[in-house]
C-alpha cells in the first residue's frame, strides 16, 4: 500500500478562499486510479482551512468565543472539500470515502494522542479508503487545535507500515535555499539523515533553512531501511502516475530512517 498525501496547494489555490482545483484533483485521481496501486489517501485543507483558522487564531486553541462559530466554520470547509477530493476519487474509480480526523483523533497540547484504528482497519478490509485531511481537532488542553495532514500521515505510516509514502505538492522537490528568491538554489534528488549535517555547516542558516531542515527530518521520519519518502510535484500532467508505476521522475526522495 501507498500513503499518498495531496497537499493543499495543490488541491487548493492558496491564496484565494475556497477555491477547489477541481481539474487538477480529477487527473490526479485518475493517475492514481491508473497506476492500480493499493492507496491510502491523505489531503491537506488549501484556502479551505489556513485563511479563517489564521484569521481566528485556532492553531493555538480556544481564547474567546468568537473563536467557535470559526472553528466550526472551518470544519464545515474541510469536509466540504474532502467531499469533492472523494467525489473525484469515485469518478476516477477508487471506492473512497471521507474520514474527518475529530471522528477518530484527539490532540493534546496540539499533537495527536489517541487514534482509534478500528474505523480506518474496517474501510481497508471493505476495499473501500479511507480519506483524512488536515482539520480542526478537539484537544484536550487547549479545547481544539489544528491537525496538519502532514500529522496524520506520520501517524497513518507508524499504523498502517505503507511501502511508501508520497506527498504531492506543487513543486518539483525540496531544494537548499528558496527556489523563488535565490538563484543558488539547487533542488535535491536524495536526502538522507548525512544531508541534516550539511544544512549545519550551511553559512546562511536562515528561515528558509530551518523551513528545509523541518520538512526533510519529518520526510525522513516515515522512512526506515525499506520504506522511502517521495515529494512530487502533481502540477506536472502524468508526472505521479509514472512515479507511481516505478519510472524514474523528477523528485526528491528521502531514504534510510532519520535515527
Ligand atoms: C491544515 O492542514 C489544516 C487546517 C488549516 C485546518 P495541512 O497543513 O495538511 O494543509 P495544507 O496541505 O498545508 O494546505
């Protein structure tokens, strides 16, 4: 089975609230559908969760009471969404169905501390996926939280010991410095835990850098030494659905464990 997260930038456009890439999600729909592999899928929540979870301040828990109709608001978004992620995923011919993270999950100080395995173990033994997606959670302290899919899809790789784990995103891969602003740049094929030692040595350890050093460790922490992390970009037509049959794509894949 592959884990397979579809990030909210490109599922989402980003800076415009509630706007659903409604094309983009129906190919790569089919290029899963087409690869005919085994998937667990994950989404992120795009502009149907950032901008009114930012504006109310959710992340950091519950302060006021204006913060309630917004945290409710946000979790009528994601399910909106995740309802059109799964639509597409049905017309594409994967039996899919949408698993809010609060349905199952509970946070703590932020992180998840319990999940409930039976809901998921009993979709995949149905032969029907279960969707999850970044979320508004209950939290035990804080009263409610954010729930990243990047979150679940640590959790979900710990649970359920895919093959491998894939992010789509819509950028070619994780390079050194900022692509948009730094012409130096240079995008990684391969990282590994030797690569965090070079990030150290980096004179301009900035921003950008710790940005990069955060994502490669939790890229590296759903590997072990048969298990890989691939970033891919699924703005590129057919681009996922060959990384998905084994050809060699343009990617950055993260191997080896981080331990
Ligand atoms: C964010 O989830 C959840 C909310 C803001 C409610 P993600 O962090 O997984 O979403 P993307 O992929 O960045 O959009």
């Amino acid at each position: 089975m592959i884990l397979i997260k579809l990030g909210g930038s490109i599922i989402t456009d980003k800076t415009q609230y509630r706007t659903f890439r409604r094309d983009t999600v129906a190919r790569l729909a089919s290029e899963i559908a087409k690869s005919g592999k085994k998937t667990v899928i994950v989404h992120g929540a795009g502009s149907f969760g950032h901008i009114v979870a930012k504006e109310n301040d959710i992340m950091n828990g519950y302060k006021a009471p204006e913060q309630i109709p917004a945290a409710a608001r946000v979790m009528a978004d994601t399910r909106e969404l995740s309802g059109m992620v799964v639509e597409e995923l049905l017309k594409a011919g994967i039996p899919a169905v949408s698993v809010p993270p609060g349905s199952c999950f509970v946070l703590d100080e932020g992180k998840l501390v319990i999940d409930n395995r039976e809901v998921i173990d009993r979709l995949l033994d149905l032969g029907i996926i279960p969707v999850m997606f970044g979320d508004v959670c209950t939290d035990r302290t804080r009263r409610f939280s954010i729930v990243s899919g990047d979150q679940i899809m640590e959790r979900l790789c710990t649970m359920l010991d895919p093959e491998e784990v894939v992010f789509v995103s819509d950028i070619d891969g994780l390079y050194d410095h900022n692509p948009k602003t730094e012409k130096k740049a240079r995008m990684y094929g391969r990282v590994t835990k030797e690569t965090l030692k070079t990030l150290d040595s980096a004179s301009d350890v900035d921003d950008v850098t710790g940005g990069i050093r955060g994502k490669i460790e939790s890229m590296l922490r759903m590997t072990d030494s048969k298990r890989k992390c691939i970033l891919v970009n699924g703005d590129v037509p057919g681009r996922l659905l060959s990384l998905l049959k084994g050809e060699i794509v343009t990617c950055t894949t993260a191997e080896g464990g981080l331990e």
